[in-house]
C-alpha cells in the first residue's frame, strides 16, 4: 500500500489517495520533484497559496534497507525559487512508509495568519489538524517538548517541526526532523522550506508507528540476502566502515585543510591556521572526555552511524555533532577555532529553524564588510541572537548570505542560485565547483559530491586542481545523487557503491525484490536522470537560464591560496552537463 496523504491548509481538510501508476517507481526526491511539478505553477509565489510542500519517504523507507531512511522534503524555494529538494535523517520517513504513505503533500494556506497547525498522523493512518496557537515562536526544542506532553507514555512517534525562523519567513529557515531519541536535531536546511512550512501555518507534524512493522517487501528472502551484502559493503569501506563511525562527517575537516580546499574567512584561504580546535580528532578526543557519545545512527537500520552528541563541560547535551558542514561554517569560514562556540551557534540554529551552512556562510559574510571581526566568537552568538531579539544587524542575517552581503556591501559572495557554498573551495576542487554551478539546487555539495574522486580517491582519482573530467565527475555524480536521494539512501553510501561494484548491484537487487518491479543498473540510472529532468525544466520554466549555472565571478579572477588557483572550468562544460534532459524529458512525455 503506497498512498498520499493530501493535507489543504486553506480548508483544513485531508484526504488519502492511492499514489497513481504513473509515480509508482518513485519516492523520496523523485516523487517530491514530481508532485511539486506537476502541481505548482513554476512562477508561483513561494510563500503563497499555490505552492506545495511535500515530505516522501524513498522507496526503502520503512524497510531494513541499511541506511535507507531519508526524508525528502521538496517544494518550490523561495530562496533560489527553483524546485528544491532537502533530505534529512531521522525517523520520520521509516514511520510514514510503514503506515503506508509515500507522501504527504501539504497545499494551501490559512486564511488567519497567525494560526498554528499540528498534523497527527497516527499509526492507522488517521490524521487531522489541530491548533496549536500557543506554540507561536517557540523554539524547535520546546515544541519537541509540548508534543512529548500531550503523546500517550507508551506512544512511539516522530516529529517534523518548523522554528520561529520559518514562521518568521526567513529564506535561510529549514525543517526539523526528530532522531531515535525523539531529539529535533536532523535537518532538511537548505532552501528555506522552513518558511514554506510556515506560510502554511504548520508547526508541527507527528507521525506515530507505534506497534508497526516494516513494509512488506514481494520476495522476503531475495531482499534480505542483497541488504545482508549492500550492509558489509558499508561497513567495509575505509571511509563508511572506519572514517566516518570514528570521526563523523568532521573527519573532513583535517582532509580540506591539507589540500587547501577549505573555505577559511568568507572564502579568502583554503587553510585555516587553527584548523585543531575544530577538528575531527579534536572533536572526539573533547566528546569522550566529557562522556558524550561519539557514534550512532539518526535512524534505525543505519550501519555507519556518523552522528555524535556534543555535550557541554558537565556533560549536558548541547547539539548533535557538530557536522563537518557546520562546524566550518561556524568555525572555519567565519575564522573561529572554539567548538562549544560552533556547537553554541548549531544549537541556536537548532532551536531557532536555520540552516547552519547558509547562516555560517552569513556570518562569515557579515563578518567579511568588517562589522564584526573574523574569530569573535561571542559576537557571532550575539549576532545570531539579533535575528529574534530585535538587535542588530538583526532579521536580514536570517535571510542569508546573499541578502546580508548586499546590505552590508560585501565583495565577495559565495553563493550559486541565492544559495550559500558549503565547506568547499571551487577554486581549489574544481569538480565541486562544477555541481555548484550547475546543481538545480543552488549550491550544494551533496548534489554531486565530487570530494570522492577529486579529494578521497573513492571512484577513482580525478586532480582537483585540474579542468580534465571535472564535469564529467559531476555530472555522472549529480545523476547517481537523485537516484540514491529518491531511494531513500544516506548519501554516505556513495563511498562503497563508488568503489565496490556488488554495492550498487545490491542496491537494484534490494529495490527488485522489494518492489516486485524490474530493476537494473539503466533503471536506476534513468531514475537519476528523470528527477533531476523535472527540476531542471522547473527551473526553466520558473526563468533560469545557463547565466545561473555559474560560479560568482571573482572565483574565476581572484586566486585562491594557498595553491593561488582560479575557478577555470569552462562554461561549454557546464553547460553540457544537463546535455541529457532534452532527451529524457520527450522519454517522460514532458515537453
Ligand atoms: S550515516 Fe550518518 S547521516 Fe547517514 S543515516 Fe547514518 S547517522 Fe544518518
């Protein structure tokens, strides 16, 4: 049973539908492009009525496929204002697929702005809206809070909730998703779907599975033989079995730094001096110290488990790792070398419904036009604290990078379709540089992570600091991504599946024997191919054109040290390397 829960926040009604044959190969970000293409006029106002927003579990979701249990949260963006899709850890998704929905879809909008919604899903699929006025501006942790009061004891659920920042409309807002400890900590961050949330009114939805087993798959066995291999395959690989489990995603940061690629204040050095302090080993070495848990997955049947508690120096939870992501947004590009500050800036950006790369590319933005120094710690907490406490710089800061260097006059803005650059320098990893470019995302890194071949020699080895095959790596990365994004896969599976070839086949023989449709390596491919086709003609038919497949201007004029290279790949490259969706989209009936 695959259904879609329709949720119309302007009549406050709901309604489940069978999800039709023509979407019954998709989930997770396939189905979260399709339905948002299919349903929102591609010049809608984000913000308004017209737009939709949609959460998909992939198509392991509710399964024991080994780290299959990401949500995609798709809806038009009103910070790039193309089609977005963000994809977080946490439980949600395994629960919504074991009650039997692929999606809901959230369409509409209240006719009394200030109204505050919950959505119930409960585990027979019963779900209404309630009001939950009083929640107004409250924090994601303490709506967690309020929904754990008002849940039976013995209930077991999942919450999806939206801070103030979404309320407040902010572009740089994102959706909180609980993990295994019912903690709000797992973000779908980027591209402000915090505030498409918000615009409909919705603080919070809870999805309960308690008493639920996993979706049934066509032949039991044949899907338990292949995720038996897809598991050792994970748990194998230097970098998803050893790198990853010790260190978490911050194991990068020493990695970035020797190869000069890590963006260091606001992106005007690829090393950071004081890299230590915020470092992989540093992290560990400080979290164990303090008794805080250095390894466990954001959701059940994840084998890798690259998540960690920070805790404070009594030991008291603070925030979930700090990431790699953040801890150099926060650290690195804005030139601080503390983690309890980096962790202090996650847990407000927790709390308030950031996303901690766009907000630490803001910071580092901000502290770029010389209003605050590059390295003061305190001022950034204060800063940060300005967007809701009627300080200054104040509510700008909320709305990104872009935003807040124009305000303040900034040079430098490290930013692709609006979006904020994660913790890669494209002048120093040229691949990467190519996915921001041409990403339908904006920039994102995990769009197509080309840190595998140009970085990890995971997929082979292409030289960072060379044009040779970068586009090529992107593009075949960037097509791969959307499948794994729409399977509902952990993107760190990509490091086995990239050098270990029974890994990907394990992944088609699991989608076949779950499915009980035919799946191969073309299929699996055309996935890819077909999802990213429907965000690319979104995007074009919402106005992009190949002038936004570009890196800012100055990373092609100002080097970059220490390696002082340029952003050199040319735009016939760039350009060719959606040279497939002409074709796919006559495929898929579409133009
Ligand atoms: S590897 Fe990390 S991000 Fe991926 S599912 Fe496991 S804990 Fe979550």
């Amino acid at each position: 049973m695959r259904d879609i829960l329709y949720v119309d926040m302007s009549t406050l009604s709901v309604e489940r539908k069978p999800l039709p044959e023509k979407w019954s190969r998709y989930g997770g970000r396939a189905l979260t492009d399709a339905i948002v293409y299919d349903m929102v006029p591609p010049a809608a106002d984000a913000l308004g009525p017209d737009n939709v927003l949609v959460f998909s579990p992939g198509l392991f979701g509710g399964t024991t496929a080994p780290n299959g249990g990401r949500l995609s949260i798709g809806a038009k963006s009103p910070l790039t204002g193309g089609l977005k899709e963000s994809n977080s850890g946490g439980q949600a998704a395994h629960a919504l697929a074991k009650i039997g929905f692929s999606a809901v879809v959230i369409t509409g909008k209240p006719s009394d702005p200030l109204a505050r919604f919950m959505l119930t899903i409960e585990a027979d699929g019963a779900a209404k809206l309630s009001r939950v006025d009083e929640w107004t501006g409250l924090g994601n942790y303490a709506v967690a809070d309020a929904i754990k009061a008002m849940r039976p004891a013995d209930d077991h659920y999942s919450t999806i909730t939206n801070g103030p920042a979404g309320e407040a409309g902010l572009k740089a807002s994102g959706i909180a998703v609980s993990d295994m400890k019912g903690l709000p900590n797992r973000f779908a961050g980027r591209g402000g779907l915090g505030a498409v949330m918000g615009s409909k009114g919705l603080k919070a939805i809870v999805v309960s599975d308690k008493g639920l087993k996993g979706v049934e798959h066509a032949d039991k066995d044949a899907f338990n033989a292949a995720m038996k291999r897809f598991s050792t395959a994970l748990t194998t690989h230097p970098v998803s079995g050893t790198g990853l489990p010790t260190y978490g995603t911050n194991v990068l940061m020493n990695i970035l730094n020797e190869a000069g690629g890590l963006p260091t204040r606001n992106f005007s050095s690829g090393q950071f001096e004081d890299v230590e302090g915020v470092s992989g080993e540093k992290q560990r070495e400080v979290t164990l110290e303090r008794g805080g848990n250095v390894k466990h997955g954001c959701h059940t049947g994840c084998v890798i488990q690259c998540s960690r508690y920070w805790v404070d120096k009594d030991g008291a939870y603070v925030t979930k790792g700090p990431e790699y992501e953040t801890a150099w947004a926060f650290g690195t590009d804005c030139g601080i070398s503390d983690m309890d500050t980096v962790a202090t800036l996650d847990r407000l950006c927790g709390d308030y419904g950031l996303d901690t790369i766009e907000m630490g590319g803001t910071m580092a933005v901000y502290m770029d036009s010389g209003a605050l120094a590059f390295g003061d710690g305190p001022g950034a907490i204060k800063a940060l604290r300005s967007i809701f406490n009627g300080g200054q710089p104040g509510m700008v800061l909320g709305h990104g990078a872009e935003a807040t260097g124009k305000a303040f006059g900034v040079e430098h803005i490290p930013v692709v379709k609006h979006q904020s650059m994660p913790a890669y320098d494209p002048r120093a990893v040229q691949g990467i540089g190519v996915t921001y470019a041409t990403s339908t995302q904006g920039a994102d890194h995990t769009a197509g992570y080309t840190i595998t071949a140009n970085i990890l020699g995971v997929g082979g080895s292409v030289d960072p600091l060379k044009t040779t095959g970068q586009a090529e790596l992107s593009k075949g990365l960037q097509i791969a991504t959307a499948m794994l994004d729409a399977m509902g896969l952990c993107i760190f599976v990509a490091f086995p599946v990239l050098d270990i070839p029974d890994a990907f086949v394990a992944i088609y023989d699991m989608a076949t024997a779950h499915t009980g449709q035919t799946w191969d390596t073309d299929e699996l491919m055309k996935l890819g191919r077909e999802t990213l086709t429907f965000e690319r003609l979104f995007n074009e038919a919402a106005g992009f054109t190949a002038a936004d497949d570009r890196l800012p201007g100055w990373m092609k004029t100002v080097p970059l040290p220490p390696h002082n290279t340029v952003f050199e790949v040319t735009d016939a490259d760039l350009d060719a390397v959606h040279d497939f969706v002409a074709d796919t989209a006559k495929e898929m009936g579409l133009k």
